[in-house]
C-alpha cells in the first residue's frame, strides 16, 4: 500500500517552530511532487508548501510564505517542513502527500495546481497545535 507516514507534531506556543518529517511507504519518490497540506478545524483543507522531489524547486501560498520551508533529503527520501514563527491558527491536522506532474517544467503552476485541488497518495496526519 502507497502511503506516507508524517512525524513531528506536537504542541508549540505562539512564536515557537516545529519541523515535520513525511517518509514514503512503498513507493520512490523520484519524478513525483510533494505537497503538505493542512486540515484546520471548521474549515476546509489548505495547501501550505509543494516541492518537486528532484530539484527541490518549492511553491508556498501567500499564507504562510515566509514562515513555512518545505525541503528534502535525497539520501533518506524524507521530505520536511519547517514552521517557524507559528501562531494559533496554524493549529490542525497536517498531511503530506504526493503526485506525479506530467511536466518536468513550470513547477509553481504545477503546485499551485495541487495544493489547490488535491494529490493522489496521502499520509494519516500529524496534529500540531499551538497555543496562544
């Protein structure tokens, strides 16, 4: 079965960072994109970051730019996301999950796709919260 296993969750005061891992199982990572998104209660998924696998080119939304850093380790086929200067509203389930662009080029529009409309291979989840 294809999934992804997110770890690094947990509880952080306003301000604090926390650095999410998301591992593959049973699948490379090579030609696919990864995205991680987040479920916030009361509302709707949210794309945060989505990087292409082989040349570590990232897309972020307005939202979180700035704060957010997706980035991967080749050698341990494990993609991060740092989060840094995190408030309340971060708080949520964060997910990473995975695609497979049918283009090698234009790689924002490529993420902005999908962290807009979804990715086909997802993990279970992470909770992060932080507190005010």
């Amino acid at each position: 079965q294809m999934q992804f296993v997110e770890s690094g969750g947990g509880l952080v005061q306003t301000g604090g960072s926390l650095r999410l891992s998301c591992v593959p199982s049973g699948f490379s990572l090579d030609k696919k994109a990864i995205g991680w998104f987040r479920q916030i209660p009361g509302k709707g998924r949210e794309g945060v970051a989505c990087v292409r696998y082989s040349d570590g080119e990232a897309y972020y939304p307005d939202s979180v730019k700035g704060r957010f850093t997706i980035s991967r380790d080749m050698a341990k086929s494990t993609v991060y996301l740092q989060m840094d200067n995190l408030k309340p509203e971060d708080t949520g389930v964060y997910f990473c999950a995975a695609d497979t662009p049918a283009s090698e080029r234009n790689t924002q529009a490529v993420c902005r796709m999908y962290l807009t409309y979804g990715m086909d291979f997802w993990g279970k989840g992470t909770q992060v919260t932080v507190s005010a």
